[in-house]
C-alpha cells in the first residue's frame, strides 16, 4: 500500500504546514479526497474542484442541508483565464487585491472545467487567490483549482484554527494542515463582477473603502431587486427551464425521465446503484442535459432523503417550484 493509501485510510491526521505535508495533501485531493488547509481568512475544506464526486464529498462531510455555490481557489491570476470571462473590472481588482481575502464571482466560460456543483448549476463560478502561502503551495502542487467553503460542519461557526477544524471534521477529512492561527478571522469579501460595477455579495476581509478606491463604486443588492444576489438567496439559484416534476415512477408524453436507482427508461440517471454522492456529483449537469428544447418536462424519480439526499431534494423542490422560490427570496 502506498503512502497515500495509508493516510486514506486514518482518520483525520493533523499535520504541520511543511512541504511533505503539503504534498501529501496535494496527492490526497488528486485522488479525490478531502484536506483542509489554511487560509488567511479562515480554513478551507478543499476538494479538487474538476471532481463532481470530490465536490459531493464536501457536501456530505459538512452536512449542509443545501448546495451553496463554492469557491474555486487557485495559486496564480493566469488560472482564472481558463474557466471564467474575466471582465475589466474583475483585472483591476484582482490585480489589486489578490492575493488576498477577496473572491470574484465571473461568468463560466463554455469551455470550463470547474464542476458545475462547484457552482450549483449556476453560469457563474467564484474564483479566489489566497494570501496565504501554504494554500498557494498546496494547489500549486495538486495541479487543480481546490473548491472550499470553511471547514466547519454546517452552521457552526468557521475554524481560524487547524483545532477548531479537528474538533469539528475528524473522521470525515484525510487530513488537516496545520499552518496556524488565520491572520484575517474572517470570511473573504464576495464580489459579483461580470458587470461594470462590483456588486456586493458578502461583506468580508476585504472593505468596501478599499474596493471603491479602485472601482469608484460598489453595488448593495439590498438596496436594488434588479442586482444579482448571493445564492443563499433562492432566486438566484439555477432552475431550469422546462417544467420538473417530482417523484414520478416514469416519464409522461414528451418528458424526459431523470432516474435514481434501477430505471430501465430514464434519459440519465443520476445513480443507477443509487449511490447518494453520485447523484450528487451528477445533479447539476444532468438537470442541465436535460433541459432541452426537444423535451415538454422532465421528470425525476424518487430520492431518498438520507444523507446527501436532502440536500438533492432541497434543489429539486426548488427546481420544481421556480415562482414559490422566487417569492420567498
Ligand atoms: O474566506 C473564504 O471565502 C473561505 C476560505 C476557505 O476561502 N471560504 C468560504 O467559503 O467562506 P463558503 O463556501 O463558506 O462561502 C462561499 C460564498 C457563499 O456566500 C456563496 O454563496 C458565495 O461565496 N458564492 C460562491 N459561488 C458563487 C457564485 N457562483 N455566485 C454567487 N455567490 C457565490
Ligand atoms: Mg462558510
């Protein structure tokens, strides 16, 4: 057995920031398996960010009951340029401010690569450039964008120790890099900048005094419906065009069938073992595939709620119920 089967196969080790155990974090998310590592706002809990099934197991170690978009990281600027339209506005301020506690939200280019579970269905995808140098050395090394919330299990609050982290996620992370206390202690300043003017989405470590010394301006969606919102709210999430119907046993005239478990008929089935990660990993670009002119609707058979079956069925109500959704935002 290798090194890295070895460590798979603890359970959550915590290990000082050092080039051995950075490249061995590296490996880890290669193989599709979590490490949290520090980060100048607070610790990350990273999986490879090409990896549908990699980005499920975040979902599933977090246990968060909904799939909020992620933050693709990366180690240099020019790795932004492959997946996300990068406009003037986000140029100036990445040159400015990365890196650092700032993320960018840009549109997905058609080409990109990131997993769309990354971006929970959406055409966006937020990319950050940490300040910190172990999380650069560790994605540099691992050779992909590394997709991270904070290493926290769903509504505690986030870990600005490698402690708070084992104390949260032990047992369901390969391993934990310990490089101190996080300078910052907070979350990174979220901006939405595929239009002129930033628009901010989560105040963080980055203030609005200094974003306006470079853009002149920045947007609050509170104040203005018509801005795009941050995805925890609902009505910016992606729903699809065509109508979804729920639990159905099998496709109407016209539908197509979205299966789960043994489904001889199904378009695409989002597990045929009826694996709950898999599905996960599936969820988004499916309902994408689908979404298609030569179709009336789709229809998605039963998931259970186990596990990260909740959150599957929280996106797949709101799929199905697109004006409710709306007036709940
Ligand atoms: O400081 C941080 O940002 C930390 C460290 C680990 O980098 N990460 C973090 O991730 O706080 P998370 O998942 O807890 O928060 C990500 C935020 C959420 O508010 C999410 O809604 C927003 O970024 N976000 C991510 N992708 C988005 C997108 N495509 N459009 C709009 N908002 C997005
Ligand atoms: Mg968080």
């Amino acid at each position: 057995m290798s090194d890295t089967e070895d460590r798979m196969n603890e359970t959550a080790s915590v290990r000082k920031a050092s080039p051995e155990s950075i490249s061995e974090g590296a490996a880890l998310i290669r193989a599709g398996k979590l490490v949290a590592f520090p980060t100048e706002t607070v610790y990350g809990l990273g999986a490879n960010a090409l990896d549908d099934r990699a980005v499920a197991s975040i979902f599933e170690a977090k246990g968060r009951p909904q799939f909020n978009p992620l933050i693709a990281h990366i180690p240099d600027f020019s790795w932004a340029a492959g997946f996300a339209e990068i406009t003037e506005t986000a140029s100036r301020l990445a040159r400015k401010f990365w890196p650092g506690p700032m993320t960018l939200v840009m549109k997905r280019r058609p080409d990109c690569p990131v997993s769309y579970l990354v971006s929970a269905g959406l055409d966006t995808v937020a990319v950050r450039l940490p300040g910190h140098a172990t999380a650069r050395a560790l994605i540099e090394k691992a050779g992909v964008p590394v997709a991270a919330p904070s290493a926290n299990i769903s509504g505690t609050v986030s870990p600005t120790t490698a402690e708070h982290v084992r104390q949260g996620l032990a047992g369901r992370v390969s391993l934990i890099i310990d490089g101190g206390p996080c300078a910052v202690g907070v979350e990174s300043t979220v901006l939405d900048v595929t239009g002129e003017v930033p628009v901010l989405l989560r105040a963080g470590g980055l203030t609005v005094e200094d974003i306006r010394g470079v853009t002149g301006d920045v947007l609050f969606p509170e104040k203005d419906p018509e801005l795009p919102r941050s995805p925890g709210q609902l009505s910016s999430h992606y729903a699809p065009s065509l109508p979804v119907r729920l639990n159905a046993s099998e496709a109407r005239e016209g539908e197509a069938l979205l299966g789960f478990g043994p489904a001889g008929k199904a378009v695409l089935n989002l597990s045929p073992s009826g694996d709950l990660k898999e599905a996960a990993a599936n969820l988004f670009a499916f309902m994408r595939a689908l979404d298609k002119k030569e179709f009336s609707g789709i229809a998605v058979m039963p998931v259970p709620t186990a596990g990260l079956g909740l959150a599957i069925n929280d996106r797949l109500k709101r799929a199905a119920y697109p004006h409710r959704v709306t007036q709940r935002s």
